[in-house]
C-alpha cells in the first residue's frame, strides 16, 4: 500500500510543480475474477488486473482529468496533463477540490477473499443448491473483487483502502417462464453462502410455475430487496446534485418537502460493513453516513465540493470517479452504499395482511418517461406471486409497473424487520442494504 | 504502434501450454477525449490514452480470458497462464466447440477527412455553445440543457491459433444531449444521441443546431396543444426512429443466439425465441429486419469481429420468417452453424460477445405521405422517450416523444404521451405498410456483464400497424 501511496503523492506533486492548483491523484489497482454460468454449468472465467491512476488537474478554473494507464510513463503523462490543462476550456461553475486536515477510518480487507484461487467451487455449490430445491437450469455470476487504492490531493488528502469482496448471483428456472433469483454480497468469506443462495433461488422459482397472465389494475406490492435495488439505482442517481442541476431528478426544490411515506429513511452509508465500503470520496474527503431523507422528507442531496458551493452547502463527501464512466453523467455525486433503514414487519405479516396484491422478486428494464416527474415503468421478472386475501395463490407472469417514482416511495407503509444487502449486475448498483417493502395500489399494465 | 511480435509471441506461449481449441490475443490502444456542458457552460473534460490486451483460451472444458493495461511478452506469458487455468478449472461437462472459419490477414481503417485528433477543446466547446445559443434564441423555457460530446480512435492488432492477423483503426464520435422542456406548468423530456465512425466531418453532417431547435419548438407544441388518447384500438405509423428501437429490443436481442442458449440468462434474460423455430412465422410479409455492421460511417461500423470473422448483412426477420440469428462462433457451432461476424467487445478488458451493429427495418416502397394518406382514425407516433421490453423480449413498451392524432388521411393536433404495450408478434404482425426512405439513429446498447456499452445504430422507414391497442 506504501507504493501506491507514494505513486499517488508523487503524481500530485508533478503536477502542482508543473503548474496545477488543485490536483487529485487516486492510484488503484485491482484484481477481479468472474465465472459466469449458464444451463448449470460454467460457461467462462474472467479475469482483469489493473494498476492505474484518475488525475484530476485544475489551472485556475481550467480543470482535465485523466486515467492514466500506463504508469511507467506517469510522470511525463502528469505533465503532459497539465499542459493540456492550460488549453482546456474554463469550468466556471468549478468550486475547488476538498481541503482540510483528513481523518479516515480503517477497517481491513478479508485477505482470504483477496487469495482466493478457487471461485468455480463456489459456482458449482450455488448449482447444487438450486437443483436440490426443484430448479432444471441455473445460470449467473459469482465475483471476487480485490481494490487497493490510495489517494492524494493538493488539498491535505491522503490514505489507503483495501477493499475485498465476493457477490454471487444465481437464477435458477424451474420451467421456461418460472423462475427465482437470490443473491448474495460478502466482505468475508465466511459470509458466502453459496449453496443456500442457490436453494433459494431454486426454491422461488418452484413457487413461480406456472403462471398465468397477468391482471391491469392498482394492486398492492411487496417488493423484495432485490427489486427496490433496482429502483434504488434510480433514486440515488437522482439524489445527486448533478443530476438535480440538469434537470434529469423529481428532488428538485424538493428540499424539506415530504417525498416519501413517513416509513422511509435513506441514507447513504459507506462505512457500514458492505461490498462497497469505502474509506473516502473521490476527491479524498473521508467519507461519511449521509442522511438523505428523514422520515419521507427529503433532508440533503449528495454533494461534491463543486456542487456543494454551487448549492451553498458543504461536500457530503460524495464525490464520484472523475473520469467517465458508462451510462453515468460524467463526475456526479453518486451514493455509495443506499440504506433503507428496517422496519417491524416480518414478511408473513405483509403477506397476511394484504387483500389484493403481488409479490415481486425481482425487476429490471425501469426507464422514465420524465424524469423531472418521475413517471416510468418497469418490468417485473422472476417470481412474481399473486396474493389474494392475506395468501399466495399462484404465480402470474408479462406484467409491468407503470406508475410514478414519487409515488412509490410515497405508498410504502410496511418495511420488514430484517434487510439484506444487494448488488445485481447494472441493475441493482450500486450495492446497497434494504428491507423487503410493501407499497399500496401500484398502478399495474401489461401488452394488449 | 501495437507489436505484432507481442501478439505472435503470446500465441507460441499458448501453443506451448497443451492443447487447445483457439487461442486469440488482442492488442488494443484508445486515445478518447471527453467534454460535458451544461447549460452553455463547461463543467467537465477529460482525455485518456489507454493500452492494452487481452487473452482468450477456449479448452473443451471452458473458456478462459485475461486481460490487463500493459503490453509486452511477459504480460502475454502472464495473461495466457492465468486464462489456460481459468479455461481448464471450468470442468464443463458438455464441451465447448467453435465453427470453423477461415483465417483472415488483413488491416481496414475507418478514414477522417477531418481527424478528430486534430480538432481543439475550443471548436468542440465552441459547438455546443452554438446549439445552447441557437435553443436559447427560441425563447422556449429549456431546463438541463446537458450535452456530452466523446470522440476516440481504437487501434487493434488481432491474432488467433489458426493464423489471423487483423490489424485495425477506428475512430468514433457520439453526441449525447439531454433537454428538459417546460410549459404551462407540465414538462417534456428529450434525451438523444447521435454517433458516427469517421472524423469531424460526420459532427458537420448532423446539423446539431438545427436539429435542437426543432426538437425543442415540438417538444413545447407537445406540452401546449398536445391531447391525450382515449384508450381504443387504432392505425399506427410508427417514425423511423420507433420502428428503430422495436428492431432493436423485438428483434436484435432476441435473435442474439448466446441469449437463445442461455449464456445471458441471469442478466439480460433469454429469449423467447428457441432455436426450432427459424422459419416461423413471427410478423407480415411486411416485417423484414437487418442487422449491418457494414454501413458505411455508421456508429456501429466493422468489416471484421472480434473473433476475425469477416462482417455482413444479416436478415433477422425476413418477410414475416425468424430467418437468421446473430452467431458468434461458439453459438454458431452450438447450432450447427457459422458465425456471421457478431462478435464483440467493449474494449481489450471484456470478453466479446454476441452484439448487434446496425438494426434496421428494411425500406419498402410506399412514400412516406401515403403511410399517413390511407389512415381514417390513427396516430402518428414519431419519436419515443420511456421505453422497455421484458427479457424474453415479448413485452414492450414505447411512450411517445412527438405524436399526433391522424384523421382521414391528414395528420391533427399533438397527441400527448401516447403508450403502445404490445406483443413482438403483436408489433411485427400488425405492418401492412412501410416506407422508403430510412433514418438511423445512434445508441449505446449495454449488454454482457460487466456490462458492456456497444456502438449500434437503430432504425428503419415508417412502419404502418393497423388496429393495435393505443393508451
């Protein structure tokens, strides 16, 4: 770790000797490993290694960023940034890089998940499950991720984090159209419950056989955990000052104002012990657990230091990569790790006490018509189980949530006692820890 | 310039290993610059220069694939051990095998009259500055008005066990632009993309301001005079830019073949197509849908694949028949098969996969006046916003951006957020017309996991549907 933290610092003073105000230099390397698997067996093994660095640079209010691949040509490239930086255009909204005197918690990496050479096993377990519970074919990914990164700033930045985790998620069909997902995130390696994911999965996608078509109508729905992360990559994004600031959120001039049902608080909590704990933003500011909405009203945006001056607030240590990265807008304030906190339900009690409803195991594909409004669709997938009068009776199947973002969050009245911490593809993302909830008269459409 | 004798080098490694089924390597470099404005302002630029490669072992019992940001033998050496024991520990019970192609040596380059290499953060600056100015000057209340312009160039250097050697340069430019239009107290949304490969001079040829200002003087005629639909069922001509998206997500993905095996069941879904069922029946005679990577300058632009196999048309939909699916060579050989070149990667750090290039409906031959003239009762819906489909691509849904009610044979006032939920063969089945003159539109189709965002274009003529269900 004393490497890369030297590369990082040593990166910033390159580029404030080569002229350059602020400068943010995050060093990160990374081993990940993947085994994808299809029709209960595996189709493939993955693996990535990088050692790079994002360098942000500003010359007044003329500011470039860089992901610098190559390091051996690190120095000449810190200057070479920093020269294009005097031609880059000016950012006149650009409000400065964190500064002060850091601290940063610490927490350490599981190293048994960092040396782990065996993934397939884990795999085959996870298909093992799933067929013991009644499933014919399983498919999906299991992760092993190993982040060491170090940052520097020209503003007093400067520390190390060693992240590593595991993320296993299993489909599993029971018949063509009936199927169950389960997931399961681990930042210790006992933690991974590979078998019990699979049997999991398996075991929903028996109660999904044979559905029949779906109902329009209002209808109540109890979202697993897996379904609100999907909706909660929406919500977050939305949450973000950038995002606000261009138009695309239902939170704007929504501050103070009630935007969810009084059963829903949010907050943002990268320090909880998560797949995605971190240790600071990207800008180096130690991050924080950031209170978002209270009780339905909406309480804070999520801010990096440029958004924050913009919206006379202070960073809340949100700060996202610098670089571009895929489907986001570049350099917004993202959240780290979304929690909803718990309720008392248990779920058989959220079963029993609803008339006339669904319950939802998973989602996907949720896209908006206005997102300034909020209004969007999404398309239930995996087992989606009708409820009539307090009981499951059946599996129903081509349906889709057609409603609107604010009103969801507004109709939950029932939050479960336990949660469960998700991460899907680019679904459920980021990782985030909810309860199972139930939202009232969720406007329900299928194709004619 | 990427070194052949790295990719030779790391081959001679794999060979040594034991053996195997195909051993690839890819040598990639990218310098790609970033610009985002907001509201005729600068907020964010970036550039990087990335290089790099990858390896792919295929063994009977699995694949495996390494990559990494250096080149050099060593690194090769490193990536072959690491993916030849990944491929081997898979332990697939039923073995893989791939088609069998020839082996291409050959170089293609997109060329740039105008490099974008060559052109200053300024003149880009200065364009979108031109557009915001230009909507601005309509006076029409324009919130976000966020723009994000890329451009790249992808040097690639391919070479596989059986004696490919492909050597490759392609430059790429792609406009995003997201506006929010605002009337008596109601709002509309405009989020587009525009894309090329070649050089700035594509950037010339799109007429971005005039194009702006159009969009958002319909957008403000939407929200002033624009009226709902009854819920009834009616004619519908779809815009080139909807029969697009429909030929992309009720088409494209669902011929992928790695879908219809499975290989993307836990994220992007399967399909509800199997493979018994080439040369049923899924729409008219009227529904003919292309996949080309072969359009010249279009975004999603290849001659060759990711694997080396050569690139050409394929018909998904033929005249109403499901005709042909999109194969790589391991879903080739699965079927019995040969690849048709669709195989793709986002980058040197991702595994290629099955992807689309450029999905289109085919022309046919009315024009477009007589697609609305014959109408009694109907809508035109031009252009969409919200839309989705589920993963088996049988459900979906389009909501309109630009739509108008049609009424004996002449187009009406605007017709306000019109929602078709339909069927695939409910979309396809219901075409008895289409007309002649196509229009692409650019899109970033995200697919494979890690996801992966591809370079595609979508669309096709007006598309006539008679008697679909309209919300």
């Amino acid at each position: 770790m004393k490497a890369l933290r030297d590369t990082a610092e040593e990166l910033v003073e390159v580029a404030r000797t080569a002229g350059a105000r602020d400068v943010v230099c995050e060093v990160i390397e990374s081993a990940v490993q993947q085994v994808r698997f299809s029709n209960s067996e595996i189709d493939a093994v993955n693996s990535w290694s990088e050692k790079h660095a994002n360098l942000f640079v500003a010359i007044g209010k003329r500011t470039l960023v860089s992901d610098l691949r190559d390091l051996d040509r690190g120095e000449s490239l810190a200057k070479e940034l920093v020269a294009s930086a005097t031609r880059a255009p000016e950012v006149k909204g650009y409000g400065g890089i964190g500064t002060g005197r850091f601290k940063y918690g610490s927490r350490k990496a599981d190293q048994g998940i960092a040396k782990l050479r065996d993934a397939p096993r884990f795999v085959l377990d996870a298909i093992s499950g799933a067929t013991s519970a009644g499933a014919n074919n399983v498919g999906g990914t299991m992760f092993i991720r190993h982040h060491r990164t170090a940052i520097a700033s020209s503003g007093g930045a400067l520390a190390t984090d060693e992240t590593s985790s595991m993320d296993l998620s299993v489909r599993a069909f029971s018949q063509p159209e009936a199927s169950g997902h389960a997931l399961c995130c681990a930042s210790r390696l006992a933690s991974m419950k590979a078998r019990e994911t699979g049997e999991r999965a398996g075991e929903l996608s028996m109660k999904a056989r044979n559905p029949v078509q779906g109902d329009e109508g209002k209808l109540d729905i109890i979202a697993e955990p897996l379904l609100t992360g999907s909706l909660m990559h929406f919500t977050a994004d939305m949450l973000s000052a950038l995002i606000v600031e261009i138009g695309q959120s239902m939170y704007g001039k929504k501050l103070g104002k009630q935007v969810a049902s009084k059963e829903i608080t949010l907050v943002d909590d990268p320090l909880m012990d998560s797949i995605s704990r971190r240790s600071f933003d990207h800008e180096g500011v130690p991050t924080r657990r950031n209170v978002l909405i209270k009780n339905g009203v909406l309480k804070s945006l999520m801010h990096n230091t440029s958004t924050g001056k913009r919206f006379k607030t202070n960073t809340t240590a949100n700060a996202g990569p610098l670089v571009p990265t895929l489907f986001s807008v570049t350099a917004q304030p993202e959240a780290f790790h979304p929690v909803i906190e718990a309720g008392d339900w248990s779920v058989e009690e959220m079963i029993s006490e609803t008339k006339d409803g669904l319950y939802l195991n998973n989602t996907w594909y949720t896209r908006f018509q206005n997102y300034s409004t909020g209004d969007f669709s999404t398309i239930p997938r995996d087992a989606i189980l009708r409820i009539k009068d307090g009981e499951i009776v059946g599996a129903v199947k081509n349906i889709r949530i057609s409603d609107n973002m604010m009103n969801f969050w507004k109709s939950v009245d029932a939050l479960s006692k336990n949660s469960e911490e998700v991460y899907w593809w680019d679904e459920a993302s980021p990782p985030s820890t909810l309860p199972v909830l139930r939202a009232r008269a969720m406007n329900i459409t299928r194709s004619a | 310039m990427l070194e052949e004798e790295v990719a030779l080098s790391t081959l001679k490694v794999a060979e040594s290993m034991g053996k195997l089924l195909l051993a690839e390597v890819r040598l990639e470099e990218r310098n790609s610059r970033q610009l985002a404005v907001k509201m005729g302002q600068v907020d964010s630029s970036s550039a990087t220069q990335d290089t790099g490669m990858n390896v792919r072992i295929v063994l009977p019992t699995g694949i495996g694939f390494a990559s990494a940001n250096s080149i050099s033998k060593a690194d090769g050496k490193r990536l072959v051990e690491k993916a030849f024991r990944q491929a081997k520990n898979a332990k697939r019970r039923s073995a893989i095998a791939l088609s069998a192609e020839p082996a291409v040596q050959t170089s293609w380059e997109v060329r740039e009259r105008k490099p974008l290499a060559d052109l200053s953060a300024e003149d880009k600056v200065d364009l979108i500055r031109r557009i915001d100015r230009a909507i601005m000057k309509t006076r029409i209340k324009v919130e976000g008005r966020y723009y994000e312009l890329k451009d790249y160039e992808i040097g690639g250097y391919f070479a596989n066990s059986e004696g490919a050697k492909i050597r490759s340069y392609l430059p790429r430019v792609t406009l995003d632009s997201h506006n929010l239009v605002k009337s008596k107290g109601d709002s509309a949304q405009c989020i587009r993309q525009w894309g090329a490969s070649g050089g700035w001079e594509k950037v010339e040829e799109w007429g971005l301001e005039d194009a702006h200002v159009a969009e958002v003087r319909m957008l403000k005629k939407q929200l002033d005079q624009g009226r709902a639909v009854k819920p009834t069922t009616m004619d519908l001509v779809c815009g080139p830019e909807v029969a697009g998206i429909a030929a992309h997500e009720s088409c494209g993905h669902p011929m992928e073949a790695d879908r219809i095996i499975g290989r993307e069941m836990s994220q992007a879904g399967r399909s509800f197509v199997s493979p018994d069922m080439l040369g049923k029946r899924i729409g008219s005679e009227y529904a003919t849908v292309i996949d080309d990577p072969t359009v010249p300058g279009s975004y999603g632009y290849y001659p060759y694949d990711h694997e080396g196999v050569k690139a050409r048309p394929r018909y998904l939909y033929k005249a109403g028949l499901i005709n042909e699916f999109l194969h790589n060579r391991e879903t080739a050989s699965r079927l019995g098969t040969r690849s048709n070149g669709s195989s793709r990667a986002e980058n040197y750090l991702r595994e290629p996969i099955v992807r689309m290039a450029n999905t289109f409906v085919a022309p046919g031959d009315f024009q477009d006046d007589e697609m609305i003239g014959s109408i009694k009762e109907g809508v035109l819906m031009h252009s969409f916003t919200e839309w989705n489909i589920d993963d088996k691509r049988y459900n979906q849904k389009y909501v309109s951006r630009e739509a108008y009610f049609i009424k004996d044979g002449e187009l009406g006032c605007p017709a306000k957020k019109v929602i078709l939920e339909i069927t695939t063969p409910g979309f396809w089945g219901a075409i008895d017309a289409v007309s002649k003159r196509i229009e692409l539109t650019a899109a970033e189709c995200g697919k494979g996991d890690p996801m992966q965002g591809m370079a595609v274009d979508t669309g096709g003529p007006m598309v006539r549907l008679r008697g679909v269900r309209l919300k």
